[in-house]
C-alpha cells in the first residue's frame, strides 16, 4: 500500500484486530492498475461465528446504556471520520478507483449518516394510548432488534456501512459487517476509528471474506443474528429473503435500480443536461440510483444530445488519484465487460454511436464515456443495469408514453425527470413507481432523506428518520389495575 495510508488488514472482532482463524489473505486489487494494493485477512466460517459470539456478548451492554451515551460515541466517531477525511479518502480512490475528489465527497457523505444518527438515537420515541378502561394504560416501546448481520457493496465502500451501521448502533443494537472483499480497506479503518472512538468490545466486528455465501449460510442461520441489512444485487437480495425465514430473521434490502430520467420538452436543458453528469457519472456509473434510461421529448432530443455530449467530450477519464480526473475505472474486468457488452448489443440492434463506446486501452479496467442515441426499449441499455457510464437516449412523444416507459420495470429504487410546469411535476412525481423522484435534481441523496425503492428495488428504507425504525422492534405493555386516578 501506498506510503502514509493508515488501514488495518486484520479481522476486527470483540474489540481487537486479529487474523483470521485459518490463516488466508485475500488480494485488493487497485482497478486503475490491476496491480495488488493490499492483503487482507480473509474470515472463514469460524471467523463469522466468532463475530456474532462477540456482538451477542456486547448487545446486553450496549442495549442498556442510555440513548444519550450511544449518541456520545457515534459523536465521536463522526469526528474521527471527519478527521480522517484524507487518509479515507485515499484509501477509497486506491480500492475502488474513484476520483479523489469524488472519494471526498464520500467521506462527508458516509459521516453525515453517523452525525445524523448520532442525534436520531435521542429521538426513538415511544407512545402512550388511551385505554378504553380508566384503570388501564397502554404503552408503546421500541427497543432495538438485537445482533445485525450487515452486508454491504463495493460502490460506496465508505457510505454504505455508516448508512446501516450508524442507525443500528444508535438503536441499541450490534453488529457483524461483511464488506465487500473488493473494498475492505476502508471499512476496516472505519472499525478501527469506531474503538479509538471508545466503543464497548464487540459492538461493530467487521469480517472481509470472500466465501459471500459461507457468510450468509452462517449468519442467516444464526438464530441469535436478529436482522440482516444488505446492499447488492436484486437476484442476492432475493436469496437472502429465502434464507432468512427460517429463524424469521427481518430484512432490509437495497437492491438494483434501473433508473428513468425523463427529460420533458419545458425542461431547463441546461440544467438537465449538467445533472446528468452526476447522475449518471458519479463513481463511474456504478450506481444502484445510475441514470439507466435516458428518455427525452422528441421535440428537444438533438438540442439535449448536443449538449450532453459536449459536456462528456470535456471529462476526463483516468486513475482517480491524477488531477483533474472525473471518471475512473470499473472495479474489475466482468464490470467492465458488462458494460462493453451492452454497448455491443444496443449497436447490434441499431443505435449510434456518438462518443466513445470502448475500453481504453493501456493497464486498468477503464471504458469511455459514452453516448448512444437511438436507443429502443428492447435493447439491454434499456432492460438491464449497465452500472457504467453509457449515456442511452431514447426519445417519447408525450407525458403518458413517458411514465409507461418509465414504470415498465420491475425495479422501482430511483427515477429523475426535468420540467418547469408545476402541475406536470405533481403529476408525474405521483404517477412514477419509485422510492425516490429526482425532480430537477442529478444529486438528491442525503442523511436525512429515506432512501429505497418500490417492487424489486428493495424493502425498507436507509437515512432519514425511517433509517433508525429499521433496527427497532415495537412492543406493547397493557398495564392493567393502575387505579382510576383521584
Ligand atoms: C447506491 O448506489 O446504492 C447508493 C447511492 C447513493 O447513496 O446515492
């Protein structure tokens, strides 16, 4: 690893870094370089076992502290990442090949949720509700679940820990991390920030492996794990819902999108055409709330083509720690492959090219920005995730065609669309099947905002006041013979 860049490579469990128990390492690669960055521990069964035997331990404690202690930790801990910004920051760029800037922006975004749940622990609330007998009253508490099994991406490698970890720890519960093997620097230091922060043993035990579904065999069959929260993939989300009813363990899911971002012929096509450079480039197209679908009025459609493929001929592509960069690599050759192989397929079936539309060559696993016009609905560009950063415009005739377009999927996480008509912007935002309406806005995730989608997109929701219900059971006290009062 690179001079200067502090990461732990060991297991964090019960409060200490230690190997894994039988002895393998897994190789972190740098996708800019292909080259091995970094050996990690590489948890096995025993390991996974090990970090639940070491929440469960914890969870009596950390349950029982007052909400105001847990948010003094998480406190701390936001101030740690804070001034850590540089080192994470780094780290990120080197394993998963993001911009710097980019992995900046991460670091603000990923603490954000730790700062805002830190304040949400003091705010879990309970209920008193009128009985119908005056010697009667009826109580409302939440307590949280218990031990949280988390699995999180390689996309936000930061962002996507804090966003379940935070809300878990701020509601009295503990919790066993599977990151990304792709990307476990970052949530190894964070697990190390969050003991030098003063955490009690055993809150968060953080275990890279790369035996994906060993873990999830072994956590969802733990009666003691309470909750699993996971961001990935529609068809792994899928199998742990299937796994999960045999202790009817709860589940939170933030899966695949397939995101329309619908550009009607009163929108600012400036604007949409800036925004679209975040929506769809933001970490190089890899993610769930990517534009996939780019749908502009037939009227306007050359005018937005011009101009978004004037803003792309502009950006510039390469390692992420180079000044100046906008767009990094794919994390691995399939990603990459993927998306070369929807571009094949959406010109095989007779869409143009007007920039870009390959790799480019030399060590890395990078691909060209990329714009195609003349894009159908049958074409992959248009049925499945790319998560890379191909532009595909199609063109509708009116507001209906557009909202049928845009519903006809089974994925419901994010949709965007651009207009300056009040009434079309109430309407259209009611009319989308999505968990989350971009209206005249490329960028809207935030910690105070619930973030999930509709249908296949997932179950439940991260951030905002929503995010700490999560992790909080509901239980009811009938308290009989209190008297009538005097
Ligand atoms: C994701 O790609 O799943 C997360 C994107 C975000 O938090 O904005």
């Amino acid at each position: 690893m690179q001079d200067g860049i502090k990461a732990p490579t060991d297991l964090l469990i019960g409060g200490a870094f230690r190997p894994a128990e039988s002895g393998r390492m897994l190789a972190v690669e740098d996708p800019a370089t292909g080259e091995t960055l970094a050996e990690v521990a590489n948890g096995s069964v025993a390991d996974a076992q090990a970090a639940v035997d070491a929440a469960h331990a914890a969870l009596r404690g950390w349950r029982a502290a007052s909400a105001y202690q847990r948010s003094a930790i998480l406190r701390r801990w936001y101030e740690l990442q804070i001034a850590d910004r540089d080192n994470l920051a780094r780290l990120m760029t080197l394993e998963n090949g993001k911009p710097l800037p980019e992995s900046q922006t991460e670091v603000d975004y990923a603490s954000s949720f730790v700062e805002w749940f830190a304040e949400e622990a003091k705010r879990v609330y309970g209920r008193i509700i009128p009985a119908t007998r005056a010697d009667k009253r009826l109580l409302v508490l939440r307590q949280p679940v218990g031990v949280v099994a988390a699995i999180t991406p390689w996309n936000f490698p930061a962002a996507m820990i804090t966003r379940k970890v935070a809300p878990a720890l701020a509601a009295g519960c503990t919790v066993v991390l599977k990151p990304a093997p792709e990307t476990p620097l970052t949530a190894l230091r964070l697990g190390q920030l969050l003991v030098e922060a003063g955490a009690p043993v055993g809150i968060l035990n953080v275990v890279p492996t790369t035996d994906a579904a060993m873990f999830a065999d072994a956590w969802l069959g733990d009666e003691r794990v309470r909750k699993i929260t996971f961001t990935g993939s529609t068809a792994v989300g899928k199998e742990l819902m299937r796994k999960a009813s045999t202790h009817v363990q709860k589940i939170s899911l933030e899966l695949g999108g397939q995101a329309p971002y619908i550009v009607f012929d009163d929108a600012d096509l400036d604007l949409a055409a800036t925004a679209i450079t975040t929506a769809k480039f933001r970490n190089a197209g890899q993610t769930c709330v990517a534009a996939n679908r780019i749908l502009v009025q037939e009227g306007i459609a050359d005018a937005f083509t011009e101009r978004v493929v004037d803003l792309v001929e502009r950006m510039r592509v390469g390692k992420g720690s180079d000044e100046g960069v906008q767009i990094g690599p794919m994390i691995n050759e399939r990603g990459r492959q993927k998306v070369l192989s929807h571009v094949r397929d959406a010109v095989a079936q007779g869409a143009g090219i007007r920039i870009g539309g390959g790799e480019l060559t030399g060590p890395g696993y990078f691909v060209a920005p990329t714009v195609l016009t003349n894009v159908s609905p049958k074409m992959l560009v248009m049925r499945e995730e790319t998560f890379g950063p191909v532009i595909a415009i199609a063109r509708f005739r009116d507001e209906q065609e557009a909202v049928d377009l845009a519903n006809d999927t089974e994925f419901g996480l994010a949709a965007y669309f651009f207009t300056k008509d009040a009434t079309r912007a109430w309407r259209v935002s009611e009319a989308l099947e999505y968990g989350i309406v971009g209206l005249n806005d490329g960028a809207f995730s935030t910690a105070q905002a619930p973030f999930g989608g509709y249908k296949e997109s997932g179950l439940g929701r991260e951030g905002g006041h929503e995010g700490i219900d999560e992790f909080l059971e509901t239980k009811f006290v009938s308290w009989g013979a209190v008297g009538t009062g005097i």
